[in-house]
C-alpha cells in the first residue's frame, strides 16, 4: 500500500516527513510543469505557449485557469494565502513586511550573485532597518524550504570559503518572468524543457548564434544620419542603485524625411504597463543623435550580433542607424544589454526632451 502526504506548509514539510518517517519513506520533489508538459495541455502553437508559459509559470492550477485574469489571480493567492501566510505561520514570523521586502529584492535580482551580508546592507540604505544578516539567512532558508526559491551554490570554492561565499537565488516557478528561472530549471533536469526553435519541430532549443562583427567598419566618416532605430531592455537588469530605466523596454526611431524629422518613442515595463509618443523636430535633432553616436563610439562593435533562438522579445539591445553616404552601423544582442547605461539615459533623454 502507498501512502502519499499532502497538506500545508504551516503544518508540515517534506523534510519532516524524512524526519518522522525516516528510512519508511520517499521524498520525490515535484517541480511545475516543464515547457513540453505545458504544452500537453496549452491549446495553441508553442511560440504562443512559450510567451503564456513565460509569464505566468508552470503550476498546474494556473496552468488551468482561463483567462488573464483568473490566472493573475491565482498566482496572486498561491503567493500571498499559501506561500507567505504558511511561512509566516510556521516559523512565527513576526514582521511579515521584512519577508515581503525580502522577496521583492530577491526576485529583482534574479540570478544575481548575494548572501545575507549584502542584503543586510540593501535593508539598511533603501529601508533604514536594522534587520540582521542572521534574520535574513533564516528567512531565505524559510523560503527555500516551502520551494519558493531556490538557490545556486559555486562549485569552484573549497573549505570554509562556502560559509561566506555568495549565492544566487532564483524562484521555483517562473512567476518572476525573469528568464534565468526557467535555465536553472532546466540545469536541474527538468525532462524535456527547452525553448523552442524556429523552422524545426525539436522543442529544445537555447541555439546560439554570433557574429564578431569582425569584418565591418569601426570608423563611420559621415555624420548625417537619415535614419535611427533603436531598442533598449532593462527587463532583466538590475542596477546597483535606484534607476529609473530598471524593469522597462524602450523602442525609439527617427527618420529624416524632406528636412523634417519624424521621430517616435514607446516603452512598457514589465506589466505592460507604459506610453508611446511621435514628434516632429528638425535636422538638429539627427545632430544631437549623432554627438550621441560619437561620445559612445557606438561603431566600435558594428556588425556584432549574437542571438539565442527561442527568447522573447523583451531581452537584449539593437541599434540600427544609416547614413546619407550609405554607411551604417547596426549591433543586435537579443540576450542581454550592450550600450552602456549613461548612453542609454542620454538617448532616451533626447527623444523625450523634443517630444515635451
């Protein structure tokens, strides 16, 4: 006869199942559904199911729901009625706002190398509080052992250098949308995870594509621009301090037609929340661009590109720009960010600027 053991968190876990039934019983860690199981259920093609899969996880329950909203909804009672109010319940937690800060920069920072330590010194210059480093060890440890996150440990160090060494966090499930979730998950052998890949049926992708951009110009003599398109994300970026381009995706264009300059700005964050703009603007505008262009020597990488089959598109940087004597300059990174981010501010300024 099997017997299986489900309940809350607040009352028991599968560490003191081991405890209690020790040498008696298994433990078998059921992770949320991999992307090739979502899709057994997900009616619609994979590219759609990735985008879905990406946002809102793979926990059966949600999975399931109907609607944006009713899985918004779920999501959001999993984590605060079950994952937060268990955790507070067991282990007696008593400033439930500390916990809830916690988890917000823990999941801001995803994949980002910390320890106690370090988050201790965040509390004290963002919050003024005067949590400890060992408070916050045992409420990361809370947090691991309810499997709402879970953490990646080096594996060049040796001896005591593990005490002090640090860690990087990411969540179980990929509520976070940040997509180094999703690659841990498939490190620790998620069967048949993957992104998939266009132009194939093999739903296992991550294929990586570069190019050096060896072979293109580094140096643009001209410095008329007709045209400048551009896309900056800031979705998987985490600054050292308060930015406000952190969280968001900018897309901005320009185009010089008949000596005006048609010009346009959008940005969303990480809800989709955001705003969108066009404006009219002179040739000087083009030249505020192109001193831009130049303090940053954005042709240094012309012609690099890398590019990994099966992201979204809300990761990575592009810039594409031409010129009246055929030049060009185009750099595309759909992974992660290139363009410093004084430059970035500085282009974003500039379209927002003419647009007031």
């Amino acid at each position: 006869m099997d017997v299986y053991v489900i309940g809350s968190n607040a009352k028991f876990l599968s560490k003191d199942i081991i405890t209690e039934f020790a040498g008696r019983g298994d433990e078998i860690h059921m992770y949320p559904l991999s992307f090739s199981e979502f899709m057994t259920a997900y009616k619609g093609d994979k590219y759609e199911g990735l985008s879905e899969y990406m946002l809102y996880g793979g926990i059966p329950l949600v999975v399931l729901r109907d609607g944006q909203e009713n899985k918004a909804s779920a999501l959001e009672n999993l984590f605060s009625e079950i994952y937060v109010r268990d955790i507070q319940k067991r282990n007696k937690v008593r400033n439930i706002g500390e916990l809830e800060d916690l988890l917000n920069i823990v999941s801001s920072a995803i994949g980002s190398l910390t320890n106690p330590e370090k988050l201790k010194n965040t509390f004290k210059s963002i919050k003024n509080s005067k949590i400890t480093s060992t408070t916050i060890k045992k409420y990361l440890d809370y947090l691991e052992d309810s499997f709402l996150i879970e953490s990646a440990q080096r594996y060049d160090i040796k001896g005591k250098v593990y005490i002090e060494t640090p860690k990087k966090y990411y969540f179980s499930d990929n509520m976070s949308r940040i997509i180094t979730s999703i690659i841990l998950l498939m490190a620790m052998g998620f069967s048949g995870c993957g992104f998939p890949r266009r132009n194939t049926d093999n739903i296992d992708g991550g294929v990586v594509t570069r190019n050096s951009g060896e072979d293109s110009p580094k140096v643009i003599e001209s410095t008329d621009i007709i045209s400048f398109n551009c896309e900056l994300s800031f979705i998987a970026t985490v600054f050292d301090e308060e930015n406000e381009l952190e969280g968001k995706v900018y897309k901005m264009s320009a185009a010089l037609e008949d000596g005006t300059v048609k010009a346009k700005i959008d940005w969303h964050d990480r809800s989709g929340n955001g705003d969108k703009a066009e404006f009219e603007a002179d040739v000087s505008f083009m030249s505020k661009l192109q001193e831009i262009v130049s303090k940053y020597d954005l042709a240094k990488h012309n012609g690099y590109t890398h590019h990994v089959s099966g992201l979204p598109d809300i990761y990575g940087d592009y810039i594409d720009i031409k010129y009246a004597s055929e030049e060009s300059i185009y750099e595309s990174d759909n992974q992660s960010g290139f363009l410093k981010a004084e430059a970035a501010m500085e282009l974003i300024d500039l379209f927002l600027s003419f647009n007031i």
